[in-house]
C-alpha cells in the first residue's frame, strides 16, 4: 500500500513559485479548489517525512496520515506574504504533528485501525471473513458487528471516509473527490472518525480481555 502511495505522489506535479503564490492568495480567500491543489502538492513533502522515521509500513502509513493533519494545520497558519517558503514552515508542523502521534501512541498504547488488539486481531482485520475455526468465526463475527455499530453511529462524512479508506481501501485523494472536500479535510475526517471509533470501542474490548 505505501508503494501505491507513492506510486500516486509521484503523480503530482511541481508548482512553479508563480503559481504557488497565486494559489495561496485565492486559498486565503476561501477558494477550496486553490486549497485542494495546495494540499495536493505538497504530498510529497509529508512522504519524505514520514519515511524518514524509517517504520513498517503500516505505521508509516499512519504517520503519513497524522502529518497531512499538520499540513492542513500549517497551511491554516501560513502567512504567504512574509515570502518564507511553505514547506520549510509546514515541516515544523509536520514533524511536530508525527512526533506528537508517536509519543501519545507509546505512552498510552493507542489503537490503530490496523494494530492488533485481541487474540491476534485487528480492526481491520476483524472486517474481513476468512476461513477459520468455529470459535474464531463466532468471535470474529462479534467484532464485526461492534465495529460496524461503531462506524454507523459517525457522523455521514466521517463513516463515508472510514468505509471508502478502510473497507473498499481507496486512496485519500479518491475519498477527497467523491465527497467534495479537501485531501487534508479528508485526513481530518480520518483522524476524527479513527478516535470515535477507539472511543466507542474501548469498554468493549476491556470487558472481553477481562
């Protein structure tokens, strides 16, 4: 998956200094199109970031997700006119984003979507039927109703996303298109759903390591 990734940000074409600059004066003005290219071109940059923690693939994919979040923070921020470059000012925010990610996730052990979290399973996993024992099967149909109960109760974006990202695993960009917003909103709406989802499941799988 991450290769596709990259397959998919190799795609993405350079912006000259022009027209950076003139999409970053129609993006402060609320033009979603100027946002959406911004973001688009600066994929790249929170690739090279988050591969350069040098983790499985999994968890880089992960940090991928939470440095986009940084992105949209710092493009949030950016001041275009003081001239300072974007993806020197973004690659604070970027790193700081993962950083902060990595440090919540050792220190509170938190759970991924793709992280195992009981009798050698994970969310993702647990959405998926294979050829397995009885009792594999009674327990895996239990976590595949949780997790759905869980994704119908998001909010209509947030299970949208889920569903397309995780279930159908269309990339980010696909998702950002069919729902009309932007990639970095997308990552949002990831993030934001992901939680809910830990949240709502977290009492559920106490009761069931007990």
């Amino acid at each position: 998956m991450l290769q596709r990734y990259l397959e998919e940000i190799k795609k993405t074409p350079l912006l000259t200094q022009e027209e950076e600059y003139a999409l970053w004066e129609l993006e402060k003005r609320g033009d979603l199109n100027a946002h959406k290219k911004l973001m688009t071109a600066y994929q790249p940059l929170v690739f090279k970031i988050a591969v350069g923690f040098k983790l499985p693939e999994d968890e880089t994919l992960e940090l991928i997700q939470e440095g986009m979040v940084g992105l949209l923070e710092a493009a949030e921020s950016y001041d275009y006119t003081r001239k300072v470059s974007f993806s020197l000012f973004a690659s604070y925010r970027i790193k700081g984003s993962m950083l902060d990610f990595l440090k919540a996730s050792n220190n509170n052990g938190v759970l991924y979507l793709d992280s195992e979290f009981v009798n050698g399973y994970s969310l993702k996993d647990s959405l998926v039927a294979d050829s397995i024992s009885p009792v594999e099967y009674a327990e895996q149909k239990m976590l595949n109703a949780k997790v759905a109960e869980a994704i119908e109760r998001l909010p209509e974006k947030e299970q949208k996303v889920l569903s397309a990202m995780y279930l159908e695993d269309l990339p980010a960009q696909s998702v950002a298109d069919a729902i009309n917003v932007s990639l970095g909103h997308v990552y949002k709406l990831q993030k934001r759903g992901v939680r809910r989802v830990r949240g709502m499941l977290s009492r559920f799988m106490h009761d069931l390591n007990k």
